[in-house]
C-alpha cells in the first residue's frame, strides 16, 4: 500500500530539520529556554547549541554568581555574561543566545554586553521589550526575539520597533501558562482555556504571519510552556509554530548548570508538588514545593534588607524573600533556603541524561507521531 503523506506533514518534517531566523540555521526547531539563577549558563547552552537546537544563557542573577569579581552587582552581572558567552563560543560553534528579563534593573547593561559580545540572539520578556532595538548599532550582528503572552502583545511591539526604528523581530516566543518560573498571567488566567497555548499559538502565528507579509520578513514563532515530548512538537508546529522552547526538559540533563541537588527535587517531584506562588516580583510563578516555600506560607521568612536592587518591582517592604537570594541557593544545591522553578510537568522527570540524548528521543517521538498520522 502506499503511503501518502499530505503537505501538512510534508511542512513538519521539513520544520523538524531546520529552524530559521534570518541567517541564523538551527538542525534542530528546538530553543532551550533561559532558566535562572543559573541553571543555564554556558555549560547547558553550549551542549544544545552542539546538539543542533539554540542554547540560551540566562542573564538573570549573574551578579550573585558572579559576586567574588565585583561586590557591584551590576559590575559583577556584565562580567559574569562576557564569562559565560565566551566559555560557550569557546564549546560550540552553534546557536547561543542570552534571555533577558525586561524587569531587571540592569536590563539595558545586559542587552548592551550581549550585543558586544555578538550572543546570536536576544529573548527578551517579563515585561514589554518597547525598546531593545535602539540598542543595536550599525554593525551589531544579534537577533532580537520578545517573549509574549498574546498577539495583543506582539502588535504592541511591532507598532514601536517598526515605528521607531524600522526593525521587524527576527522571530517571536509565544510563551503559555504551563511555563515554569514566572509567568506573564494573573492567577485567574493560569486555567482559562482563553489563555492555553493551544488557543494562542494560532492567534500569534497569525499576527506574525501578517506582519511578516507587510514588511516581506518571515517572523518564525516559537511555542514554549509545558512542552514536554516529541509529540507535543508535533501538536504545536501543527498549529503553525516554527519551532518550540522547552525549559523543564533540559533541566535533568548532565550538562545543566544546575546543583545535583536541585536537578534531584524535579526526579523527586510528584504530579501534586508542582505548585503556582506568589513571586516577590509580583508575578504568580511555577516552582516545586518544599519546606521553604511551606515556611513562606506560614510566613516565617521576611528578608532584612535589599542586597542587589536587582528586580524592578521587588518592594523589600513587602517581600517575604529575596528571590534572588532562593533561587542562587537553589542553584547551589542548598535548597532549605530556595526552591526550584518548573514547568507544569516537572513531576514526568525520571532520569538524568544528556543533551544529545535527549533531543534524539525527542526527534524519535516525533517521528512516530507523524507515521502514526498517516
């Protein structure tokens, strides 16, 4: 009997190959997601980027892991990313961009370092990145990519970079509400099916889509919250994604920069652990229960004073934590005094492997989704 694939599927196989953004050519469609305070840093980032997807190093925190150069945080935070960006161009030659949270207090100084130092690509959420094209000079060689919640959103971007500086994304994160660490959502959202991903990856495919014809520019999108197996690649490059972002994933790998300890709480991890808080920084968030968080809630911890002035809407007089602080211990291992951010589907996590393994298991589950369509 023959087999006869339709042009839907003919477009997945082509998209699993490759992912374009601009000059950029990734293998594989698969962006890791910045994680911090530390658990992807060159170590991780590099090893995706060799596996054909695109590493991306956090730059959040980096002024705490970095704090034996300089008791200046934001000396320490632009030394430690020209650290880590060097120590990965000097282990890969692939794709290795920075994730910067728009809500940092250093944001313009991340950004400033990142193009300096030629980081291929800029993710930038947690906030609306209005201006991150204006950083870029006449030679700068770096891609920037915002990090949205909406297509609402994305035109609200678009309108000010084409605007006020004649620049089209080099590609879009449409990132859900089953995404770990902090989310762009109010609590009421997390579960209105208005807000899954299913329902707005379409309508920011859409947005980019139109965008794109205007200003002949192709504006890839990529699908990142609670992506977890080669078949939900399938579903969301379905829905017309170029590509996915997956964070959760790659945190029990060898090569993530995270503590054996912390990467341990997600293989420990039950379905029930996994539990949305309220952030310091305002924002509801995704992290795995523990006796830190059990003492928060009983409210047991209360922060003295402001080490870092790291976050721009953290309010020391109200915060029951620095979450800078917890989550640099949690990357250390020390997790009596932080806690892990994750995905909605951590507690799925049952062995450490490495990054090569993992996204050729990932490519195996993809495959059999798609013969299994036909």
């Amino acid at each position: 009997m023959q087999v006869y694939i339709t042009p839907a599927q003919q477009k997945l196989y082509k998209q699993m190959k490759t992912l374009k953004i601009g000059d950029l050519l990734a293998k594989v469609p698969i962006v890791q997601g910045g994680m911090g305070v530390g658990i992807s840093l060159s170590g991780l980032a590099s090893a995706v980027a060799n596996a054909g997807g695109v590493g991306v190093i956090s730059t959040a925190g980096l002024g705490v892991i970095y704090n034996n150069f300089s008791k200046n945080f934001n000396e320490a935070s632009i030394h430690g990313l020209r650290e880590e960006l060097r120590k990965a161009r000097e282990k890969t030659k692939g794709i290795v961009g920075v994730n910067i949270m728009v809500a940092l207090t250093n944001f313009a100084d991340m950004v400033k370092t990142s193009i300096e130092e030629k980081a291929d690509i800029i993710f930038a959420g947690a906030g609306l990145p209005l201006n991150l094209p204006s950083f870029l000079k006449a030679d700068s060689t770096t891609k920037l990519a915002p990090i949205v919640s909406s297509a609402r959103a994305l035109k609200v971007i678009c309108r000010r970079w084409i605007g006020e500086y004649s620049y089209v994304p080099d590609a879009v994160v449409v990132e859900g509400p089953k995404a770990g660490g902090h989310l762009g959502y109010s609590h009421e959202q997390l579960n209105d099916p208005a807000y899954s991903l299913e329902t707005i990856v379409p309508e920011v495919v859409e947005t980019a889509r139109e965008i794109g014809k205007k200003h002949d520019k192709h504006i890839p999108v990529i699908a990142g919250g609670g992506i977890y197996t080669g078949e939900d690649i399938v579903k969301f490059m379905g829905l017309g994604a170029d590509a996915v972002q997956m964070g959760t994933r790659f945190v029990t790998t060898e090569e993530c920069d995270a503590s054996d300890d912390f990467k341990q709480s997600y293989l420990d991890a039950k379905k029930e652990d996994i539990e949305i808080i309220q952030s310091p920084v305002g924002m509801p968030g995704r992290a795995i229960r523990n006796s830190f968080l059990d003492k928060v809630k009983e409210g047991l911890k209360q922060p003295k004073s402001c080490p870092f002035d790291c976050i721009k809407t953290c309010d020391v007089t109200h915060s029951p934590y620095c979450i800078m602080l917890a989550l640099y211990n949690a990357f250390k291992g020390k997790m009596e005094n932080g806690y892990a951010f994750a995905g909605s589907n951590a507690w799925r996590s049952e062995r450490i492997m490495s990054v090569k393994e993992l996204i050729n298991s990932l490519k195996e589950e993809f495959d059999a989704k798609i013969k299994s369509m036909m």
